[in-house]
C-alpha cells in the first residue's frame, strides 16, 4: 500500500530538472559574493541571543523539513505546483542574494566539546558564511509545511513548529539573522498563496490523507536514525574527532 504511493510513476518535467540544476549556483553566488561589500542587517535581538550549540541538530533537520512533501504529496498536480513554489524561492532568493549579500553573524571559532559543539563546527565547514537574506533553511521548512497542510492539517501544524524550531535554531547557530528569518518565512508563504492555495484539499485521496501522518513520521525517524548514528561514531571516536576539530 505504502510502496504503492513511491513506485507510482512521475513524469520529469522541466521544472523539477531546473530545480535540482540551479541548486549548486547557491555556491557559486556565495563565492562571488564574497569578494565585494557584504551587510549585516545585525539587531539588538540577533545580539542578545547567545550561541547554543545544542540547536546544530535542529539545525540539520532542515534535510528532512524541506524534503518532507517527498514522503507527503503524491498527487501529480500537487507535485507540480510544489515543484514550481520551491523553484521560485530559490530564484527570488539567488536575485535577492546578489542585490544584498549579507554575511553570516557566526563566530570565528566554536569553542568547547561535546556532540554538539563537533555538529556546529561541521555545519559551519559546510557552508557558505553569505546568502544569509533570505533565509532559503527557514523559507524551505515553512513552504514543506504549508505544502504538506493541502494534503493533512494536522501534518502541517506539526511541521509548521517544527518549521518555527529550525527557525530558532538558525539564530541560536548564529548561520542567520532575524530579519533574514521574517524573510525566508514570507517568502514561503507568497510561494504557497501564488502557487498552493487554490488547491482543493478534497482531491486527495483519503488513504493518502490517512497515511501522511505515518509517512511524515517515517521521515523524522529517518532523520532520527541519522542523527544516533553520528552520535555513536562521535562515541566511538569522540576525542579523535574534536582533537581534528581543534586543528
């Protein structure tokens, strides 16, 4: 039944293939970027907030939360307006990137040990420190979430504080600031009103509807899954790894 709904055929349109292929110009935007002014639209409140590592696992979750309509949405039409409502995101973002590169308000060294402390230094050695407004982590979160409500209202509520969470967590990270949060929230919701609203609910089919709730599950315990299996080779090698971390 469930591996019904993921072996269904799915036709590749234009717009999924352009989605996928304009993903690594995030890269390339920050590289050039880099070489000019950058802004930091610092407030009062960015300043207050201290750094917790702690959030780096929240953090990361951002892998399942935007991926969640994968294991979600199964309506061919709904798919597509997703497809199309992610691709505008990422391109009005890349526009705005370019108009006003900001950099991240992360601090030159993580200090400490600890699972965390090592998931904050990987997160900052993977990514770009620029294209911080908006925030594409939040904006992706959000737009998973109001995607997955066509299909279950309680699916998306969930998802939606789950969504608020990885918000926080991007300042607590210090990868983002709150303005670039307010940002990449509306810019979710101007993709679900323009392209997910009209949607009618009612097309999908219940057993989808009945099923989402456990496919969303399934995701977050993949995730789940992830994050145990990092901690136990941290475990195993833990002090190998933060004396590689301090180099």
């Amino acid at each position: 039944m469930v591996a019904g709904l993921f072996t269904r055929p799915q036709p590749v349109s234009i717009s999924m293939v352009a989605l996928f292929a304009i993903i690594p110009v995030y890269l390339v935007i920050g590289v050039f970027v880099s070489h000019g002014p950058l802004h930091t639209p610092e407030l009062a409140l960015d300043r207050a907030l201290p750094l917790l590592p702690a959030w780096s696992v929240i953090y990361g979750s951002l892998f399942c939360a935007a991926l969640l309509p994968v294991f979600v949405v199964h309506q061919q039409e709904l798919i597509r307006r997703t497809i199309l409502a992610f691709l505008t995101i990422w391109l009005v973002a890349y526009d705005i990137f370019l108009l006003y590169p900001t950099a991240a308000p992360r601090r030159a060294e993580v200090t400490g040990e600890g699972f965390s402390v090592l998931a904050l230094r990987l997160i900052y050695a993977s990514d770009f420190r620029f294209n911080c407004f908006p925030s594409l982590h939040v904006a992706q979160c959000f737009l998973a979430a109001l995607t997955c409500y066509r299909v279950h209202r309680g699916v998306g509520a969930v998802t939606g504080i789950w969504a608020f969470m990885v918000g926080m967590s991007t300042l607590y990270t210090k990868q983002h600031y709150v303005v670039d949060v307010i940002g990449g929230f509306f810019l979710a919701c101007a993709a679900y009103l323009v392209y997910l609203r009209g949607y009618p609910r009612e097309t999908t089919p219940e057993l989808e509807r009945r099923l989402a709730p456990l496919l969303a599950l399934g995701a977050f315990g993949l995730y789940g899954l992830f994050v145990a299996g990092f901690w136990l080779v941290y475990a195993l090698n833990g002090p190998f790894m933060q004396l590689q971390g301090t180099d």
